[in-house]
C-alpha cells in the first residue's frame, strides 16, 4: 500500500492536486511506496523547501518529482510554453520542476543522505487534458520528452504511469555517460530514511485531541465524496448496498434516510440495538425519522414491554414476529411506514417471520409503492453458525424483484495498510478495491504472543500504553470472542488478587462490558454458553466510555461499529474452541474484529 504523507491533501491544494492526491491515494500494486504532498518544514536555512507538488518515493526505481497543472490548452514552440487559465500561462513547468529537483539534491546531499546516483525523473501532470490535446510545435526539441508528460488518463493507474515513467528515464539515463544512475540504492530503508529527513517531525506539538479533529475531518470529507452515489440511483425505490466493512453502507443508508423522509414517513431500523443506537445518532438532527431496532418494534407491536427471561431462539425468530404480524394484521395503521431502511440486513436475512414483519410495516403492506434500502455484508453473518449463512442480497431480491445493486468496494473507514496488515493475517482478501483512508503510521497492526495468562495481562498493558501514546481511552476498545465471564478485561476486573500491572489496568478499564444482551436466546457476550442465531436486543443501550476509561466487550456486541483503536485478546487455542463449538466462521469472526479498527489494531493470542 502506498503512504500518503500528509494523509489528506493539504488546505488550499488546487483541482489538479486533489486529483492527484485521490488517485495515488486509491491506488494498489505499490508496497512501500511513499508520497509526499506539499509538505513545507523550516528547521534551518538549508531546510529544503522547494515547489513540487508530489515527491514520489519508489523502492527499487528512484524519486519522481511531480507538478500537477490544470490548464484547458497547452502549447509548446520553439522552447516556450503556454498554458491558459493558470496563474502564470508562460511560467514553464519544467523550470518549476528543475529548480525543485536542485532544491532536493541540494538538501539531501547538505544532510548527507543522498549517495547521488538515485534517479530522480520529473513529471508535469496535465489532470484536466488527454495527450490528443497538447499541441506540441516542437517535437524535435530535447528539453524534455514527450515520457515525461502525464494526462488525464493516467489518473485511472497512477502506479502504472509512475513505473512507464521510471521505465523510461532508466533507458535513457543508464547509456548516458557521466551520469551515475543505481536504482539499486533505493532501498526501502534508503526510502525511509529520505521521507524521514523532508518531513522531519511534522507531527510535533499537536495534542490527541488535535490528531483526532484532524482525522474526524478527514473521514467527513471521504464519507461527503460518497453521496455522488445516491445521485446515481436517486431515481431507484428499491436498493440494496452491498460491501465489506467501512464501505460507508450505513452512511448512505441514513442519507438516503434524510431524503426520503422530507415526503415520507420514515423508519430506520436493524438487528442489533447497539448498531440502532449509532443510526439514532447519525440521524439525531433528523427528529421526523423514525430510528429503532427490529426487537423493539415487535415487542411494541405485541404489546410487550420486554422479552421473556430466558427465551428460546424461536422467540425472537418465530414466535415474537408471529404475535407482530397479528397486531399489523389487525390494525395496519401501526405500521404505515412509505420508507424502510435496513442496516446490518444479513443479520436478519435468514428469517423469514421477521422479513414478513419488514414488509408488513409498509403502508402498503408490499415493497410496491413503498421506498426500501436495504445495507449488508454477507461476510458479517457472524451471529449464526456458519452451516446457515446464506446469501443476503439474493434473498432480499427475491422479496423485492426489482432491487438495485449498489456495490461499494472502496475502504472509507479503516487505513489501506491496516487493511492489507489484517489480510495478510488472515492469508484472505476482504473484498475491498482500494482504500481512500491513508495514513502515516507505522505497523498499523502488531501481534503481541503470549504463552500464558500472565504474559496475557502485560502484554495487555502494554499494548494499552502504546495505544493511549496515539488515541484518547474513550477512542480504544478492547474486544474478544468471549464476554464478560471469560474474556481476559473481565477476567482482570474479577480477580480478587492481582499485580500492580493489572491494577493499573484495571483502573483504566470502564467498570461493566457493555450493557444489554448481545446475541439473543443466551447472551454470549455474557455467559460464554452459546452463539445462537440472533442478536436480539434486551432493553439496554450502549454508553459512550467516560473520559479515561476504555470501554470492552466481546466481537459479537460491537459488530457494526468501530473505534479509532481496538485491541483483540483471546484469539488463541481456547477462543478458537468455543468458536468452533458453536460453528461459527472462525475467519469471519477475526474479520469482523479486525475491521472494527479504523487506524490500530493489536492481537493478543493468549
């Protein structure tokens, strides 16, 4: 994956450089390779602060210097350059870039850090024209070549222009004499270490809470780009989003929500309260749409003002939605919903009763004549043995024939490298196409091995210091595939006796798990007994951590949210039993775990 530096284009960048920026950005196919946009840092007077919109850093090839223009004509004759509609229209690009590349080789060679046989190739990169438009009167010229110009075409494989670009510069460059070119000199270490000394310690100085407003700016603006999506169907009454996790499905989903409800009622709804609690919020300046999780709908419809202790599974799958229907049947007035929004849909898609109640809150008592949006990873379906899993979108199909299937494959949530740390994990591809989240940390995800429970306890400690050095402890959460009984946080907050390590832990750790029944007919996440079907939710709702307090609990309960950090424990020999037991997906439960991480995540196999 490639590392943008700084992890978002810089304020004032221009139409070109954001182009730029976004296609590198999405990019794959290019392991260690480094992007510098714009970064200026005045240490000393021999800072290097050149013009260059890019400093492209390959391993193995050399260093690309980029300026990105955004002219509707250009014409080169007899040495000059015109370029409309630019600042300076007879400025040449190419002495903007020369002079950068001195710059460079200046700064480098001062701090001795360039051995002076790294390639270094320039690129002018014209965004808004294709290569049939550039009028070139002078084509015998030698001031540049022709390789040395990219276009708007190349937006498309940045990666591949990059390397056509290198290819070239390395065929001419090595036959010429006296010019020392070793593309072998570019190590990844070497590539490290030239970042390290243009950007210095460009973090410094700013706090946690500064890091994050920057990062919740960074996420608005990705999730903003998403909603040229909802234009695309704007005309569609039946759609279903489908994608891995942090596609921005939920996004969409509420936003969809907003524009539907300004001329029908409205409701948003899904399995799991937790997951009701995070829509009730995205929609919380939307009073008129009405947000709930589908137990409690049926529990109201019944009449009901909880579950049944100890219910079965049949309760909440059969019997519960059976009573609903009946209420709906008698009185169609409660429901009369002209818009239904389902999130987390593979959580109910293997039942029926409860697709029945769906459907009957519908004024109409049909999809037709009412607006359905449905949302779903059918690799998600983590709350059901792995025997029952079936395909969510095709069973939605096949209630609403003419649904419309919006793929979303673009990571908006986690960083590309936390992404392809986690699949390399797993030997496993999580089904993204690339990733717009970038970033500029190191080893996104580390593996903490233990041998017992005491080097369980440390390695827990130590993982929640470095953690806390990044992110704020109501920003970190530490989850299992056990509860409260058996997890290694609840195990720490039960002991009668413990060190001055698990003290410090404990005092750290919020109180209880998160409140409410996770996992239906027997809460999992409470009593380790059993995984059933469904995560039908208990009254109880999820507390935002209170300041310095990391909150924790199992996979299961936090399914569909996420956090800045998240710390998996207990993914070893005994977890992976119980798991098993229960014939859940042991890969897919890990999936759901590591994805709930936007910037870190640590494993703990103990």
């Amino acid at each position: 994956m490639i590392r943008m530096i700084p992890p978002r284009p810089r304020t004032g960048a221009n139409v070109s450089e954001k182009r730029i920026f976004d296609a590198f950005a999405g990019a794959h196919d290019a392991d260690d390779w480094i992007v510098l946009h714009s970064i200026e840092i005045r240490r000393h007077a021999a800072q290097f602060q050149g013009e260059a919109d890019f400093i492209v850093l390959v391993p193995g090839r050399g260093i690309v210097v980029i300026e990105a223009k955004s002219p509707e004509y250009v014409e080169y004759k007899d040495g000059d350059w015109r370029l409309d509609r630019v600042p300076n229209p007879g400025k040449s690009p190419l002495a903007q870039l020369d002079g950068s590349i001195r710059s460079l080789r200046g700064y480098l060679k001062q701090r001795g850090i360039l051995h002076g046989s790294e390639p270094i190739a320039r690129l002018i990169w014209f965004t808004p024209l294709d290569r049939f438009q550039f009028k070139n009167a002078s084509p015998g010229d030698m001031q540049f070549f022709e390789w040395e110009l990219a276009w708007r075409a190349d937006l498309q494989n940045p990666i591949k222009a990059i390397r056509h670009l290198l290819d070239e510069h390395d065929a001419w460059y090595s036959t010429v004499d006296g010019v020392e070119h070793d593309p072998t000199t570019m190590t990844p270490e070497h590539v490290e270490e030239i970042a390290g000394a243009l950007v210095g310690d460009f973090a410094g100085g700013r706090s946690l809470a500064d890091r994050k407003l920057e990062r919740l700016d960074d996420e608005s603006r990705l999730l903003k780009q998403q909603r040229v999506v909802l234009e695309m169907i704007e005309r569609n009454d039946h759609v279903y989003f489908d994608g891995p996790a942090g596609t921005g499905k939920s996004y969409l989903l509420t936003h969809l929500a907003k524009r539907w409800r300004s001329h029908h009622r409205t409701l948003v709804t899904c399995w799991n309260l937790f997951m009701a609690d995070e829509l009730r919020d995205m929609l919380r300046t939307n009073r008129d749409v009405e947000v709930d999780d589908l137990n409690s709908i049926m529990l109201r419809l019944a009449g009901l003002s909880s579950n049944p202790e100890n219910a079965e599974h049949s309760w909440y799958t059969e019997e519960l939605p059976s009573l609903a229907l009946d209420a709906l049947k008698a009185n169609p007035t409660l429901g009369g919903y002209e818009a239904i929004c389902v999130d987390e849909f593979q959580d109910i898609a293997a039942f029926p009763a409860v697709l029945d109640v769906l459907i009957a809150l519908a004024g109409t008592g049909s999809p037709d004549g009412t607006k359905l949006a449905f949302a779903g990873d059918a690799r998600q379906q983590i709350l059901r043995p792995s025997d029952s899993y079936v395909d969510p979108y095709e069973i939605a199909r096949n209630r609403v024939p003419d649904l419309v299937h919006v793929a979303l494959r673009r990571g908006l949530r986690q960083v590309g490298t936390l992404t392809a740390s986690a699949e390399s994990l797993l030997s496993r591809q999580f089904g993204y196409y690339g990733h717009r989240v970038t970033s500029t940390i190191d080893a996104p995800l580390v593996v903490k091995q233990v041998s017992d429970s005491a080097q369980a306890s440390s390695a827990l400690a130590e993982a929640l210091k470095e953690l806390l050095e990044h992110h704020q402890a109501h920003d970190i959460v530490i989850l299992s595939p056990f509860g409260a009984r058996n997890s290694l946080a609840g195990r720490l907050l039960a002991a009668e006796h413990f060190s001055k390590e698990e003290r410090w832990l404990r005092e750290r750790l919020k109180v209880e798990p998160q409140s409410g029944t996770g996992l239906g007919p027997v809460d999992a996440v409470s009593t380790d007994v059993t995984v059933d079907v469904s995560e039908a939710p208990n009254p109880g709702t999820m507390p935002k951590a209170p300041s310095g307090r990391v909150r924790w609990g199992s996979i299961f309960k936090y399914k569909g949210l996420d956090a800045e950090a998240v710390i998996l424990t207990d993914i070893g020999d005994d977890g992976l039993a119980f798991i098993r037991r229960e014939g859940i997906d042991w890969f897919d439960l890990l999936y759901v775990g590591l994805t709930r991480a936007r910037y870190r995540c640590v494993v703990i196999p103990n």
